[in-house]
C-alpha cells in the first residue's frame, strides 16, 4: 500500500512548483517596463500551455523514458504518456515493494519544473523578441535541450552527469537554473540589445508587483527543494530549513552590498537578493546543514550582484531582467559549493564534501558536471535559436518602430494600464 502522507505531500509540492511560473510573470513584469508588462507577462504564461503539451506529447519520455541506460536520453516507449494511466491502474493493483506514492504523480511534478526552467528563459528577452519566435525556440527547447538534460542528471544509472561523473544535483542547479541563465544568455546575444542599451537606465516600472512575485516564488520553491526528496521525510524537512536558511541570507547579503556599494537598499534589491540565496541552495538543499545554507546565500548572492551590475555592463551582453546573472551565476556557485559542503552521509555518491573528508574528489565532479551542462546547453541553445532566426526571415526581433511603441499595444494590442474615460 502507498505511504499516504507521502503521497499528499507530493501533490502538495508539485501544486506549490506550478505556482512559481504565474508567480515569476508578476516577478518578471513588475521588473520589466511599462509598455512592455503585458508581453513579458504573456511570455511567462504561454510557457505554462506549451511545456503543458510538449512535456506530455515528449518531453517525459525523452527525460525519463526507457530503463535509463541511455548516458543521454531517455527513450521513445513513454510518448504522448500512453501508458501512464494503465501502469498507474496495474501499480495501484500490486504496490511495486518500493514505492511510496503512485509514480503517475511524477509527470506532473517534472512538468512543473519544465516549465519554471523554460520561464526564465525569457527573461533575457523581454521587451524585443517577437512573440512567435518565442514561441517556437521554447517548442523546440524543451525536447531538445532540457528533456535530455534532466536525463543526463537525474536519468538513474548510466546517466553521463549524475552517475557516469558523479556531479550532485538535489533540485535542479544544473537542470533548471544553469540550463534557462545561459539558454538566455545565448538568446540576448543573438537578439542585441534593446534600444538605448547602454545609454539610458532601466528601471522596474512597479516594484509592488516585484515583490509579489518573489513572494510566490519564495512560497513555491519549497516545493521545489523540499519535494525534491521525494518523501515526506527528515531529508525534505532539512531542505525545506535550508530553503529558508539560505534565502534570508541570501537577502541580507544583497542588502548589505547594496548599502556598501550605493548608500541605499531597496525593494527590489531585497527580492533579488532572496532569489539567488534560493538559486544558490536548490543544487544543496538535502546535502548540506543549516549553517552551510547560510555560508551559501551570503557567498552566492554578491556574486549575482557582481554579475547583474558590473559584469553585464562591461561585457555588453543585454540580459534585460538577469536571468543569466541570476540564475546561472547563482547556479553554478551553489553547484560548486555543493562539492564543498556536501555532509557525506547525506551524498547519493561515494564522495562528501571537501570540508568533511579533505577529498577534492566531489568538487572536481561538481565542476566538471557544470561545464558539461554549459556545454550542451550553449551549443543546443544556439542551434535552435539560428534555425529558428532562419525561419522567422533572418531575424528575432521585432522592428524598431514596434520596440519604441511598446510591445504590449504592438504585439497584443492590450495594456497594463488603459488610461480611464469612465467608461468599460
């Protein structure tokens, strides 16, 4: 018989991670510029209807199809879920000896990360590409690149990042911050910069909405990690504290630099500082203690700050809303301090962390299965962005007469904020 408390704690979870993309739209938007929120909107939320359908037409059978043999992929014999709901009827007749909630319930908790990673993606973006070109990029993104990534992490044995390299990955440092930062990354580059880049000062056009939506995350992200164990269990109890652990330090940190380095802190520094404490521990959450949660959001969050305000500007790349100074930077220093605080018990390897043993071993595999991440996703990211910049007549973006009027009216013909005639 299935564990029941396990079992509602799943669904529970996989509620609470699908709460994160609606909450991310408002995040992203309250960022965004006025005449663009409605579009940067949109973009989050079609993610929700697109990874919806691909994650059931394929992309959980390329991730967690086949017997996971596979260093790379998954397999074929899941497409279109067919066989979900007679392996859930013959489960539910013989309880498999070791499961403790219908697997069913997995599709859907998978999904839910799918669909957050592909999210914030499109935040590099925001204010200059053209919906339809979106569209398609994420349509092919999902099997081509995350599907096979997740496999590659969390495929089971034979799996080339996970078991083949040994790298640890507890809710998704590598599968979903990495992944979306630089997939974001690539995209902004090959897009240019927005009008004015570099000349004028962008500005969140309604913190409120900010800060709702780091709320919705924040609340979400417990699922996230905690659901991550799989179990209603001491390990997810753990990376539930951590989550909060590293958060608020993660907050205090970014306050704390932003005093030093501009003489105020703000709102939407405070949200920003709180989501690369959470980018920081999702790698971590079950593998590490309390304290180390802290060390990792006080450590990762100036690195973020780094990125966002200084590296991005001498660089010259226009991540409009920092998916990559966020989440991949924060990503890849939680992955690699992962290797450094990892408590061995607690490790799915043979290998704890270096303060424990002294063992470089686990930090080597931490590194080394970050650049193979980087690696896949820049040269996956990039195919799929020039064949879809072919298809949409050689360019991503819109024109420039559209980009000055504001997406919103240009692409949708809607607006934050109609002015009142007194009239509906």
């Amino acid at each position: 018989m299935y564990d029941t408390g396990s079992t509602a704690f799943m669904i529970a979870c996989t509620m609470l991670v699908l709460l994160m993309t609606p909450g991310l739209a408002f995040f992203y938007g309250g960022l965004s510029r006025r005449k663009n929120v409605v579009n940067t909107m949109i973009m989050v939320m079609t993610v929700i209807g697109v990874v919806g359908v691909m994650w059931v037409a394929c992309g959980w059978s390329f991730a967690y199809g086949g017997d996971g043999s596979l260093p790379f992929f998954g397999g074929f014999d899941q497409i279109g879920c067919l066989t979900i709901t007679r392996d859930m009827l013959a489960d539910t007749a013989n309880v498999p000896d070791d499961a403790t909630y219908p697997a069913i319930i997995n599709v859907g908790f998978q999904m839910a990360f799918a669909m957050i990673t592909t999210a914030i993606i499109t935040g590099a973006v925001a204010g200059r590409m053209k919906f339809g070109a979106l569209v398609a990029f994420i349509t092919l993104w999902v099997p081509i690149v995350y599907a096979p990534l997740a496999h590659m992490v969390w495929g089971g044995q034979g799996s080339l990042i996970g078991d083949m390299i040994g790298a640890l990955d507890f809710a998704g440092g590598d599968v979903v911050h990495i992944s979306s930062g630089v997939t974001g990354l690539v995209l902004c580059i090959l897009l240019g910069g927005r009008r004015g880049f570099g000349l004028v000062s962008y500005r969140a056009h309604n913190i409120p909405f900010v800060a709702l939506g780091a709320a919705l995350l924040w609340f979400g992200w417990f699922g996230f990690n905690a659901g991550s164990q799989f179990a209603a269990d001491g390990v997810a109890a753990l990376a539930l504290l951590n989550t909060v652990a590293a958060s608020a330090a993660g907050m205090v940190s970014w306050m704390l630099v932003e005093r030093v380095r501009v003489g105020r802190t703000t709102l939407v520094g405070a949200c920003t500082g709180l989501v690369a404490g959470l980018v920081a521990i999702t790698p971590a959450a079950g593998f590490v203690e309390p304290w180390a949660a802290i060390i990792m959001g006080f450590v990762t969050a100036p690195c973020c700050f780094f990125a966002i305000s200084y590296a991005k500007r001498k660089i010259g790349y226009d991540d409009a809303l920092d998916a990559f100074g966020c989440h991949s930077v924060g990503g890849i220093v939680g992955g690699l301090l992962t290797g450094v605080f990892c408590v061995p018990d607690l490790s799915w390897t043979d290998f704890g962390g270096l303060v424990y043993t002294g063992d470089f071993s686990l930090l080597a595999s931490q590194l080394l299965g970050i650049l193979v991440t980087l690696g896949f996703v820049v040269v996956g990211g990039l195919a799929i962005g020039l064949i879809v910049k072919a298809a949409f007549g050689g360019s991503l973006r819109v024109s420039e007469q559209d980009e000055a009027r504001g997406l919103d009216v240009a692409s949708h013909g809607e607006s934050a904020y109609p002015a009142y005639l007194g009239l509906d």
